[in-house]
C-alpha cells in the first residue's frame, strides 16, 4: 500500500498552487518537497530520494517540458505535468516525450490524487507474495538488440543512442512482459498489473503503450523481434534476436 514513505517533489512557482498540491499530497499520507523552478527541483533530487516528480509546465526559466525531458533521460521516475497548458497537442507532446500523465488546472483534487496513485503503482509495484518466489527466478537484467535493461534497478540504455529513453509506464509494461519472457501476457493481465482500474485504461491504451515501446526498443516496429503479439493471448517479450515476426 502507498504510505508516507512515497515522496513527491512538486516543481510549481505559484506559492498558492504549490501549497495545495502539498495539502493533497500530505492528506493521502505522502511526503511533499516543494521546489519552486527545473533548477531548484535538479537540486532536490540530488539531495532526496524522489518516487515521483509533479511538473507544471509554466516555470522560470528552464521549462517544465524541457525539465521533465532532461529527468527522464535519467530515470524512469514517474512524471506527471500538472498545467493550465490545455491543448491537445501540448497534452501529447508532453506525453510522447517525457511526461507519464497530465493533469490540466483547474483540477479536481481527486482526479490528481486519482492520476498520481496510478502512475505510483506502475513505478512502484506492490508485491504479492504469492509472486515472490517467481521474481527470484526473473532475469535481473535484458540485452534486447541495442537496448540494455536492467530491472532490477529500472534503468534502460541504448547503447546506439544514449538520449533515447524510455517513460515508466513503458518501462513498466517491458517489466511486466519480462516476468513471464517468451510466455504470452493478455492485455487484462498488463491491466491490472499496470493499476489499471480506472475507466480511462481500456485495451486500445495497451496496444498504444506496445507500439510506443516497440519505436523505441525494435530496430523495425513494423517487423519486432522481441516485443511480439500472440492473436487471442496478448503479447509476449521474446529475448532471442531470431527472424522477425510480423
């Protein structure tokens, strides 16, 4: 269960937006930390140790967006945009290029709440132990053709292109399919691992969610060798670099 060893950095230079944020991180019983510009929050996360990152999207001078894409660079941490930004084409690039949710102010204090527990629950899976025993028999790290994937740390490399990185809901999906390598995942299953409760996550999300890691991790999406789909079972993370499937 979430509890208040989950820490929260809240990167907003409105005094008054900055506090409520806080007043709802504090009444789910987290821990806020407050930072008031990209640069004032780099230094945050030097200093603590963060389990997921509120941006807004208007700061001083580094940008959220610009903030957020540097972090996810360097961790899969989860982000979440928190913006009075509300176009749909703010909304997407922020999602494809950093960001694990957005959230447009004014908001309801129950769909941020909402939105943040379930980007937790990607990064930050609880243990069921009845799993337990299976996870020591999980690979603790993947070469899956230029990438590098160490799960147990929950760090992604491509060795041909560093800047290249992966969110947390695709590293989350990526772990989810290792746990299990070479064995069809159903998308009910990637669902419910993934926290996936709330009406916004249908299975048309899951097959989004595939293709953007296959852009990032297949050298061809369109002919993946090792994010694969099974008609009728789901998808399976296969770990040889044999022929391509379609």
């Amino acid at each position: 269960m979430l509890n208040e060893r989950i820490r929260i950095l809240i990167v907003e230079d409105d005094p008054d937006m900055a506090e409520l944020i806080s007043d709802l991180v504090e009444a789910e019983g987290w821990t806020p930390l407050t930072a008031p510009s990209a640069e004032d929050a780099a230094g945050v996360l030097t200093r603590e140790t963060v389990h997921l990152v509120l941006v807004d999207h208007n700061l001083p001078g580094t940008s959220g967006r610009t903030f957020a894409q540097r972090l996810r660079a360097e961790s899969a941490i989860g982000i979440v945009m928190v913006t009075a930004a509300g176009s749909a084409a703010d909304r997407v690039l922020g999602l494809e290029t950093a960001a694990d949710d957005y959230v447009v102010k004014p908001f309801e204090p129950i769909e941020l709440t909402a939105r943040i527990k379930a980007v937790l629950r990607r990064t930050i899976p609880t243990l069921k132990p009845e799993r337990e025993a299976e996870r020591e028999h999980e690979p603790a790290s993947l070469k899956l053709g230029d990438w590098s994937v160490d799960l147990k740390n929950r760090r992604a490399v491509c060795l041909c292109d560093p800047t290249k990185s992966l969110t947390s809901a695709e590293f989350a999906l990526l772990a989810i399919l290792a746990e299990a390598p070479n064995m069809p995942v159903s998308r009910a299953q990637i669902l419910d691992r993934l926290g996936a409760e709330s009406d916004r996550y249908i299975d048309r999300n899951v097959d989004v969610l595939v293709l953007r890691l296959r852009r990032k991790i297949e050298r061809n999406p369109d002919l993946p060798r090792h994010i694969l789909t099974r008609r009728g079972k789901g998808y399976v993370l296969s770990t040889d670099d044999g022929e391509p499937t379609p």
